[in-house]
C-alpha cells in the first residue's frame, strides 16, 4: 500500500510508505473508516462505499474492509473527511500528532492509525514504528507461549513418567500375582490328571460289569422271546379254534335267513344313497303316512320328490341347510356379478354380507363367504355381519383354490353347499364331497 499524492515539500502527504502497511494498523485503519462512516451522508462516500451506508459498524468493518481501505488510500477528499470526523472523536490524539509529540501512553497501534489517516509531518515513520512494536510485540508473545508451552510440556513429561513408574509397579505386582495363580493352577492341574486317570480306571471296570449285565440281559431276553412264541403258537391254535367255532355256527344257520339279511343290507345301501343323491333330510315313515291321501297344506311325496330333484328351485337350498352342522361357502364376486354387476364392488360386498347374515339366522347354518383378494391394492376394511365368516384369498392365490382348500379342510360326511356358477370350482368340490348348487339358486333364496 503506497501514498503517492502530491504536497508542499512541508506537507505529510508527499511522505511515501515504502512497505505494506502492518496487520494491525491496517485493522485500527479500518476500524476508524467504519466508525466516521456513519457520520457521512451518502453523497460524501466514494461510489464504490455507498453500498454499504446501512451497514452497522462492525459488519462494515468485516465486509467492506478492503474496500474502505482502498478508497482512503487513493482519494484524498475521503481520507480528510474521514480524518475530521477523527478529529472529532479523539481531539488530544490528533492535536498531539499534529503539534509532532505524539502522547507517549498512547497504544503505538493506534497513534500509527490516526498518523495514517491524517498524514502529519513524520507519519511514515510513526507507522513503521507502530510495525516494529507490532513484530516485537508479537515476538515477545511468540516466546512467552513458547516458554509457558514449554513448561506444560515439562509438566506433561514429569506426570508420563510418575505414571509409568506407577504403571510400572502395578505390573510388576500383577505379574507376581500371576505366576503365583500359575503355580497353583499347574498343581490343580496335576490333581485333576490324577483324578481323571482314577475315573478312566473305574469306568472300564464299570463298562466291563455293564457288559456282564448286557449279556446276562441277552440271555433272558432270548428266554423270553422263545416263551413268547410258545404262547402265540398257543394262541394261534385257540384262534384257529374259536374261528372254527363260528364257522360252525354261522353254517348252522338257514339259507332263508341269510337271503332276508342280505335284501335288507342291499335296502339299506340303495335308501343311503338316495339320501345322498337327493341331499334330503332323514325321515321316519310311520304306517298312517302310507295310507294314500291329501293332507291340508301338504303336498304328495311324488311332489317333494319332484321338488327335490329340480335344480333352480331355492327350496332344495334349505333342505341343504337343514341338514345337521351344514356348513354354506359362498363364492362371493361370482354371486353379486351374477344378481348385481352394475354396482360398484364395495356396494355388492355390503348387499350380499347383509342378506348372508339374514340367512345364517334363519337357518342357523355355518356361512363362510370368500372374496377375490389377489387384486386388491390394499386390505379391506370390511366388518363382518353377525353369523358370517368372510375371507379374502392372498395374493397369487385365487378365490377358487381358497374354496377347495375350505372344502377339503372339513371331515367326511360334513354337509357342506358351495354356491357358485363357475363349472370348474363346482366340479372340484364335488369331487371332494361337496354340493355345488348355482348362484342363482342362493339369489332367488336371498331375494
């Protein structure tokens, strides 16, 4: 940072700093700018300044420090505002450096500042001065923390070697301490190999009585495996009679009888399977029930069984659920697609849940009602009606396989109606002992 303005030959200004300008006095520089800064209107700051007239103190201080440097460095007119509004604030400080005496208590730092930014006769050296103080305070300080440095780390190396010494010892007594436990773990040692050396001894003595033991246990063994050949032959022989026996008895027996006993299982085979056939409930024929006639309100048993046998008709359907524990899964979707495609799912879901309930109460039936679940972007918030259990299937497993696994899961001999139109999940279930019936049929009941 050079002064090159032009002045009397008695003028400071003509003075020229020959070198950069110290740290610290550019700092206190700096510092006096930012504090008369405030005092200027906006006009009076140079161009490059103006930007920052808002600014507090401080924060021109840190951002604008370069530039208010080189603003009183190379405008003069700046450089004497500024200097007055020094002047101003420290009156004794600037009326000492301008009578050339500068106050010998003052900071060296500051009386170089104020020499700067007035420019009196002798400013430079007053500057480089305040440098050398500077670089020999900083010198001197420089060698006290070097020093004071210096004794901490004498202080660290006293309490390193007091601690090793100390750590020193603590090991010495802890390596002690070990051979000792050592010496004690090698004699338990030994007293251990003798003592599995006794134990080898007494297990082969023991392993040789065990043996003694095994082969006399053998021997009994063989005795009374033979015993017990003896006594099945025996028994064998008295089976051997005792079937005899009743062979004789059954052949005693006449030929009449025999052929009765035989019509009657064939009956009773043939009514079975009518049952199953026909899904009826069971029933009990009593003898005024053959007498051929019309009851009031009844109809003839070529009726029921005309009714029984038709397929679309709902009441076969309560006849199936008439039956003990019968167990109704419904194919749910392939239902409500059937009565009522044109509402949305969620809708059907509700309408077919509500009439199902209706129906478990009527008829006390056990009703499973299985959706399609494989589709669904999220899990249904569905609560299930009273006497109805209903599933959906996970993903990659559809509807279908969920009603033949709920088929195949029940005991044989269970009633178990599924309601659906679709061909294969009926012929599946029946083939595991279901009775598939349409989903129009559950529809005509429901309605």
């Amino acid at each position: 940072m050079v002064e090159t303005t032009g002045g009397g030959p008695g003028d400071g200004t003509a003075e020229v700093l020959d070198r950069p300008l110290p740290d610290g006095v550019r700092r206190r520089v700096v510092q006096i700018v930012s504090d008369g800064f405030g005092g200027l209107t906006v006009g009076e700051l140079p161009a490059q300044l103006r930007q920052y007239a808002r600014f507090a103190p401080n924060r021109r201080a840190k951002f604008a420090g370069n530039a208010m440097a080189s603003a009183l460095e190379t405008d003069p007119l700046f450089r004497q505002r500024i200097g007055e509004k020094l002047r101003e604030a420290q009156p004794e400080l600037t009326g000492a450096l301008d009578s050339g005496s500068p106050p010998p208590a003052a900071d060296p730092l500051d009386v170089a500042a104020a020499a700067y930014v007035l420019r009196p006769t002798g400013w430079v050296k007053l500057v480089t001065a305040a440098g050398e103080e500077a670089q020999r305070a900083d010198a001197e300080r420089a060698d006290e923390e070097s020093r004071a440095e210096l004794e901490r780390l004498r202080e660290e190396l006293d309490r390193a070697r007091e601690q090793t010494r100390v750590d020193t010892e603590r090991l010495r007594t802890e390596l002690d301490a070990a051979k000792k436990e050592a010496d004690s773990l090698h004699r338990k040692l030994r007293a251990a190999l003798s003592d599995v050396k006794r134990g080898e001894a007494a297990l082969r003595k023991i392993q040789g009585e065990i043996e003694a033991v095994r082969a006399e246990r053998q021997a009994q063994v063989s005795a009374a495996e033979s015993e017990s050949r003896r006594l099945k032959s025996r028994l064998g022989e008295a089976e051997a009679a005792l079937e005899a026996t009743r062979r004789a008895a059954r052949e005693g027996r006449s030929v009449e009888d025999m052929r009765v006993r035989l019509l009657l299982d064939t009956l009773l085979d043939a009514t079975q399977g009518l049952r199953r056939e026909l899904a009826l409930p069971p029933v009990s024929v009593r003898p005024a029930e053959t007498v051929d006639a019309v009851e009031p309100g009844r109809m003839t048993p070529k009726d029921i069984a005309a009714r029984a046998l038709s397929e679309h008709d709902p009441a076969i359907l309560d006849q199936l659920l008439e039956l003990p524990q019968a167990h109704l899964v419904v194919d749910g979707y392939n239902v409500t697609k059937t009565g009522y495609p044109q509402m949305p799912l969620e809708k059907q879901r509700l309408r077919l849940l509500g009439q199902l309930s209706q129906l478990a109460a009527q008829t006390g039936a056990e009703v499973t009602c299985v959706f399609d679940g494989a589709e669904l972007a999220a899990p249904v918030l569905l609560a299930p009606p009273r006497g109805v259990r209903v599933l959906f299937s996970k993903p990659g497993v559809t509807a279908d396989e969920l009603i033949r696994q709920l088929v195949r899961a029940e005991p044989p001999g269970r009633p178990v109606i599924v309601a659906s139109t679709d061909r294969e999940v009926a012929d599946g279930v029946a083939r595991a002992g279901a009775r598939p019936v349409a989903s129009a049929m559950l529809l005509k009941r429901l309605s």
